[in-house]
C-alpha cells in the first residue's frame, strides 16, 4: 500500500469520540431539556399568572401559546443560519437570549411583557434546539457513537416534555410563578461558561449568501398551518381555521418552490437526495402525530374522567417516561448488532401501535391501562425518533447538519399538531354524537364543559351527567385510538419497504468537511 492510499485509508476512518465529547453532549443536554421543559412548564403556572396579572382571555391563550408558534416557525431559519455562522456562536447566543428572556418573564408586571418574553423564549429555542443537534452529528463522526449520543438526545427531550409540567406544579406550590423561568438561568449560565471549552465550533465552509425571502416565506408557511391545527383540534372545523390551514399551505408551495429555484436556499432540496433522509422525515411526523395525538387524550382522562388533580394528573403522567431510558438503548444496541434498521423502525411502530391497541380497552375507571399504554407508546415512539434521527443525520454531510436538523424539527412540530387535530376531532365528533341530546347544550361540546354544567345540577342530575359526558369521551378515545393504531401499522410497513435497503449507519461520502474550529 503507498503512502497516499494508506493516508486516504486512514482518512476514511470515523474519528471515535473521547471522554471531552461525552462530556460536552452532557452540557448540550442542559438546554435541550429546558427548551423542552417550556413547552408544558406553564401548565400549572397559569391560574396563578391569571390571578398576578389579570390577563385578558385572548392575552392567556398567547401566553400560552406564543413560545411554541415562534419555536416552530423560526427552527428553518436558525437551522440555516447556524450552518453559515457556527452552530456554536448560534448556540450562546440562544442561551444568551433564553437567560435574559427568563429573567424577563419571571418578573413581568404585566401580561403584554410576559407574552413578549415568551416570544423571545422562542426565538432562543428555536435557535438552541436544531443547535445541539448539528452539534451533536459535528461532534460524533463515529457511526455507532453518534447512535448512541442521538438516543440521549431522544430520550431526553421527551423526559423534558413530561417534566416541564411537573416542575411547574412543585415550584408554583412551594415559590411564586416567576420561578418557573427563573430555573433556566443555572443552566444557561452553566452552558455559556463551558461550551467555548468543551464543544468544537463548526460551520458549513461554503455557505453561499443567506436567502432573507425564504425568511418570512418558511415563517408564513409554518405559523398558519400550526396554528390552523391546534384550533380545529380545539374548536373544530371553524371556516377561519380552514382558511387559516389553507393559506399556510400556499405559502408552503410558495417556500419549496423558492428553494427549488433561488441559488443559494435556506433548506438545500440536495438534502432529500440524502438516501434515507426524506422517509426519515415524514415517518418522523408520523411518530410525532400519535405522541401528541396520545397526549391529548390521557392527559384529559387522568384529570376529567378520573377525577385527578392536575398535580396527581402529572405525576402518574411521569410514570410511562420511565421505560423511555430503556428504549433507544435497546434499538441502538440491535442496530449494532445487524439487525437491519428497516425492522427495528417497524418494531418500533408496532410497539406504539400496541400502545393505542390498549386505549380502545379501557372503561371509565381504567388508570393502570391508561399508563402501560401510553408506555408503549413512549418506548416505541422514542424508538423510532433515535433511529430515524441517526439516519437522517447520518444521510447528511455534516456542513447541513443544521438544516436537516431544523427539518426533523418543524416536521416534529407539524406532526405535533396534526395529531391533536386529526385524533382530537375525531374524539370530539365521537363525544357529541355519544352524548345524550337531553343533555345541556354546554355539555355537547367538550368533556370539561359537560362537569361545568354537572358542578350547577342536583346531585342525581349532576351524577347522570358526569357518567354519560365521562362514557362519552371514553368511547371517543376508543375511535381516535383505533385511527392511531391504524395510523402507526401504516407507518410500520412503510418504514419496511422505504428504508429496507437503506445503509442503517453510514454516511454519504463528505467531499468537503465542514469547517470544525476547536
């Protein structure tokens, strides 16, 4: 062998992480976990803002909601702007503005100020999320640690989730509601001290100019969209809701034709030629469809139908994240093995499918079956999004490696509201037609509604009421969780036949590395 191809040789050999990067994807977890934690942190944080600051219905419901319509539709752009500017700086300057942004919030005297913060909040996610991410795919060139580190990542963003609420729940008990944004300056104080010395820079070494049209374009294509989703899944098919859905898929046409056409696009369409990365993003929105579509349904049967408190109703939520830590463990180890990731996806699916299969068992007293089957549905969602992650990474040359990460992202978010809308409305439509006419008209709308109304009956008619309203859901969620199940066995045998012969852990030849500064 000469010298040359012994050099090329070793070239081509993965650099193996040491323990300097093992640590810095540990720093990396600390905003990734607190991003996710204030999708659902506000949840019991609420009642006690509403009483503070007396917010009108319209300024809670932005409270609420604005942090996650800003997430989604900044991702695309911060993705794109990481891989020009240094997924690094990009990352400190979300934490920089994440920080500020929970001070901020903490002590806002008023419900505009609050609601600005949590824009701002949004902005830094939106940043920080597809940041460690890319970080992740710069850091770990290994195939088999990259597995192993996007399996973490995986997992902890859905702890996060489950987490945000249940933090919130034990700090507005014991401090004042602030202290909900008051636990992110720790962290990330803590990531701006250590990334510079831990976590490599790296950037795209030939990024071309930044597309500023395909910046409001992504923004119009995704906010209407979400938004239309989340309130059909709330209120139905509203005609401002459809109008909303619809203009935001014309402005989604608009997005891709641009990116198609423009010379240098904020998403290069030369990712989807990526083996591998198109299905890994779609069936990535699928598995988001059911965990959020999932979602909408326990959470209101472990508080409306059996009567749980909100706090109670978190904490026996935590219960199925338990199995969670086993789970992308397990795949990545058969991965590992040779068992082809086409099948362990389609496990995986199958597992969650399985999940759903429990639901359409369950009665008006069936707590225990409620919690194994959404810990199905957890472990084989996790599944699916570690391998499914690790293969679109992988598919990608590492200098797009925020791009592809912002996809994974707004597709999650995409699938996220998709599934409350489509499971949610199929549940509501099952609930009205289930539901007694004799009852209120207040009862016809939604489960809550109906134990509204029961609160100002006699006790026999309240009694009457709540046991219909409460069969009513059930049954509901019998349908929508045999839709999921259908849903999830789709997706199964997709995954089989699309990603058969994908390659399950190399990555396309990297002409050009992307630039990596220490």
């Amino acid at each position: 062998m000469t010298n040359s191809t012994h050099e090329q040789a070793n070239s081509a050999v993965p650099e193996r992480a040491g323990r300097k990067e093992w640590t810095a994807l540990a720093v990396l977890m600390l905003p990734l976990l607190l991003v996710s934690m204030d999708v659902s942190v506000l949840y019991f944080a609420v009642p006690a803002i509403s009483a503070d600051l007396e917010p009108s219905g319209t300024q809670q419901l932005w409270i609420f909601d604005i942090y996650a319509f800003v997430l989604a539709g900044l991702l695309m752009t911060m993705g794109s702007l990481g891989d020009r500017i240094g997924r690094r700086k990009l990352l400190m300057i979300g934490a920089l503005a994440f920080g500020a942004a929970s001070l901020t919030a903490a002590y806002a005297n008023s419900a505009e100020l609050l609601i600005a913060a949590r824009a701002v909040l949004g902005i830094g996610g939106a940043t920080l999320m597809p940041s460690t991410m890319a970080l992740v795919r710069t850091m770990f060139r290994d195939a088999g640690q990259r597995a192993k580190a996007i399996g973490i990542w995986s997992g902890v963003m859905v702890a996060g989730i489950a987490l945000g609420s249940v933090m919130s729940g034990v700090l507005v008990e014991h401090f004042w509601w602030g202290s909900v944004f008051l636990v992110n300056l720790p962290a990330m104080v803590l990531l701006l001290v250590l990334a510079p010395v831990l976590i490599p820079e790296s950037k795209d070494p030939k990024p071309g100019r930044f597309d500023l049209l395909s910046v409001p374009l992504s923004m119009a294509a995704v906010l209407p969209v979400v938004y239309g989703l989340k309130e059909i899944a709330a209120e139905g098919l509203e005609p401002a809701y459809v109008a909303s859905l619809t203009v935001g898929l014309v402005f989604a046409a608009l997005f891709v034709h641009r990116q198609r056409t423009t010379a240098s696009p904020l998403i290069s369409p030369a990712l989807f030629r990526g083996r591998g990365f198109a299905p890994a993003v779609l069936l990535n929105l699928i598995c988001s469809l059911a965990m959020m579509g999932s979602a909408y349904f326990t959470t209101q049967y472990l508080q409306s139908v059996l009567g749980k408190s909100a706090m109670e109703a978190a904490l026996w939520a935590l219960l199925p994240s338990v199995l969670i830590g086993f789970a992308a463990p397990v795949a990545t180890a058969l991965v590992q093995r040779g068992m082809n990731r086409a099948y362990v996806v389609s496990s995986g699916f199958a597992v969650s499918a399985c999940g759903y299969g429990l639901l359409t068992l369950i009665g008006t007293d069936s707590m225990w079956t409620v919690l194994a089957g959404a810990g199905l549905l957890a472990c084989g969602a996790v599944v699916v999004g570690s391998q499914l992650t690790d293969l679109a990474l992988g598919s990608t040359p590492t200098e797009k490696a925020g791009s592809a990460s912002s996809l994974l992202e707004t597709g999650q978010e995409f699938g996220g509201a998709l599934g409350m809308a489509l499971l949610g409305s199929i549940g509501n439509a099952v609930y009205r037609n289930e539901i007694p006419d004799s009852a209120p008209a207040e009862a016809h709308e939604t489960l809550g509604g109906a134990l509204a109304v029961a609160g100002h009956l006699p006790d026999k008619a309240a009694s009457a009421l709540t046991d219909a309203a409460r069969e009513a859901f059930t049954s509901g969620m019998h349908v929508a969780a045999l839709t999921g199940a259908a849903v999830l066995l789709l997706a199964a045998a997709l995954a089989a036949v699309t990603l058969r012969r994908v390659t399950p852990t190399k990555a396309p030849a990297e002409p050009e590395p992307a630039k990596v500064l220490a």
